[in-house]
C-alpha cells in the first residue's frame, strides 16, 4: 500500500476513534453523578454467539451465591408443557412464613440468551425476606437454543403449577406477582398478556425493572445516546434475532414475542415499570407504561435521569440505586396487600 494511502487509511481511523471517544465522552457526561464509576467507562462488548458461550462457561463454573440468613432454597423439578422438557425452578422460603402467602414469581434476565436462575438467588432470597412473601425463580430455556415461544413456555409453565400446587405450596393463588428485569422484565410483560388471554391464572401486579419489549427498536436508525453503556444496540440485535429465530422486521413479530406490539393493554394486571434515560429501552418502556394507563390498567413509571441499563446491579450502593429499589419494594407490597 502507498504511503499517501496508509496516511489516507490512519487518518479515517483517527477520526472514527475520535468521534467514538467523543460520544462515548458525551455519554459519560449525561450520567447521574452517582453513577459515574470508572467501571463504566469501559466499552462493554456486544452479546455475540461467542460472547454469550464465553459467560455461560462462566456461568457454569461460578460458586453458588450466598443465601441470606434463614432463607431457605429448594430446587424442584416441575413438568413443562405436553412436549416440552421438565423445568427446574428454585422455591425461596423465609422464616415463619404464614399459610396463604403472597407470592413472587421472578424471571430473570439476560437478552433471552443469558443468566440463570440460580444467579438470582441473592435477589430472589431478599424478596423473600424483606417482603415475607413465598418465591419461586424459574429457569427458563435460553435463545437461540430455544426460541420464541419456548422460554415464554417454560415461564409459563411455572406459573400455572404455583397456583395447581397452591396448597401444597402455601401460596395465595390471588396475590401472585410476576416480576423480571431485562429480558426478564419482558418475559414478565408477555406472561401476563399470555395468563389474561387464556383465563387459567390471574396475576395480581407485574413489576418490571427496564424490561426488553419492542423488537422494533433494534430498527431504529439511531438512540439518542441511549445504550453506550452495558446493553448496546448490537446486543439487543443479537438478543431479539436470537429469541425470534429471525432477525427483527417492522411489518410483524409473533403474538407474545414482543409485548409492546399487543394492541390492546385492557384488562392486564397492575404494573410498576422503572427504567433509566440512558438504557436503550427507555422510549420503549415509557410508551408501554402510558399505554397501560390510557388502557385503565394501573401503572406506576419511574425513569431515572442519567441512568443506565441495570444500574442498580452495578451501583447498588449508591443513593439513586437505593431509592429505585425502594420504590420497586414498596410498589410489590401494595400489589400484593402486604401493607
């Protein structure tokens, strides 16, 4: 190559490292104060085939997290639907826990290729013992080993036999909860269209941390500076193509893939939707929560400013993270009747 070619080719580099560096300095300066950690200052890498194998090698091998004291954990191996393989969800009691209790169904996340149940055991546990309430975390089969409607599947699979097993279980049928962040936060959104539409089970509240809704986003030309940080764009690509077996089109997606894609809201259970204006699916997650109250469903919508995707995860200690989990907290003890 001639050198006026290689100065040619350095100088176009210089510039897109620049402009990259820039918004990524950009970014970085619309962050929340308390959330401006040198950790996030590192580019996340996109969710790739290899990336996601990479995590669930990780994953594999990580040692069980701690349980809070008194909490106790048992991992049951429950049916799936006809077809479908058995599920394994993990049941979280605390102590004294009172016959009829309210109940939590969580979903984790991870862009429906990533993340256990088993991971959440720290986050199911305390939902356990701060809330006094009955816990069941589902492992749901991952994309794009299991697509669309699989997982969904899989979620509600365990919901149906919490309310089967109630008694044995010692749950209240009426006041169960689905709660998932992320992928799982979608899940969750999707599982109570799915659970209204064929009348076995009525969930009582659905409590969504910055939930992964509208596959159309990954078509938008741009984000506004949203998804720098932690769930980029080329994952939530790579996330929904995997979960839907396909690459994401505007024209359509199937019935409970994509919950924001529902036309109508009516008659789904009361909802708290929390999000940060930094995450990528912070206009997916604010239109979402407007049309639930424009459709009569009760919905509480907290968007956080100069937040971004799981920040409470990352930053949990800070102050803008603990006031986030608080509002979560005391929205599931009015939904559930446990104040």
């Amino acid at each position: 190559m001639k050198t006026g070619r290689l100065l040619k080719v350095g100088a176009a580099l210089t510039v897109g490292a620049w402009f990259v560096w820039s918004r990524r300095a950009a970014s970085f300066a619309q962050l929340h104060p308390e959330l401006r950690s040198p950790f996030v200052r590192l580019r996340t890498p996109p969710f790739t085939p290899g990336v996601v194998a990479v995590m669930g090698a990780m994953q594999a091998r990580a040692k069980a997290p701690a349980l809070p004291d008194g909490v106790q954990v048992e991992e049951r191996r429950i049916p799936g639907l006809p077809g479908a393989s058995d599920v394994t969800v993990f049941v979280y009691r605390p102590p004294n826990l009172p016959a009829g209790a309210a109940t939590i169904l969580n979903i984790h996340g991870g862009g429906y290729v990533t993340g256990s149940a088993a991971s959440y055991h720290p986050q199911s546990a305390a939902y356990a013992r701060e809330l006094g309430v009955l816990v069941v975390g589902v492992e749901y089969r991952l994309a794009p080993g299991t697509p669309f409607p699989g997982p969904l599947e899989d979620c509600y699979a365990a919901l149906t036999w919490m309310v089967r097993g109630s008694d044995a279980l010692g749950l209240d049928p009426a006041r169960i909860a689905l709660v998932g962040d992320s992928a799982g936060g979608g899940l969750a959104a999707a599982l109570a269209q799915l659970a209204h539409d064929r009348g076995e089970v009525t969930p009582a509240f659905q409590l969504l941390y910055y939930p992964m809704l509208d596959d159309r986003t990954t078509l938008a030309a741009t984000h506004d500076e949203r998804g720098d940080f932690i769930w980029r764009p080329a994952s939530n690509q790579f996330g929904w193509s995997a979960y839907l077996g396909r690459p994401p089109r505007m024209d359509t997606a199937p019935e409970y893939a994509a919950p924001a894609r529902r036309e109508s809201l009516e008659g789904l259970p009361p909802a708290w939707i929390g999000v940060g204006t930094l995450d990528l699916f912070c206009p997916e997650d604010r239109a979402y929560a407007r049309r639930l109250t424009d459709a009569g469903v009760p919905c509480e919508y907290v968007e956080v400013p100069g937040a971004y995707h799981a920040f409470e995860r990352f930053a949990p200690d800070s102050a803008v993270a603990r006031t986030f989990t608080a509002s979560a907290l005391n929205a599931l003890r009015r939904g559930l009747g446990l104040n």
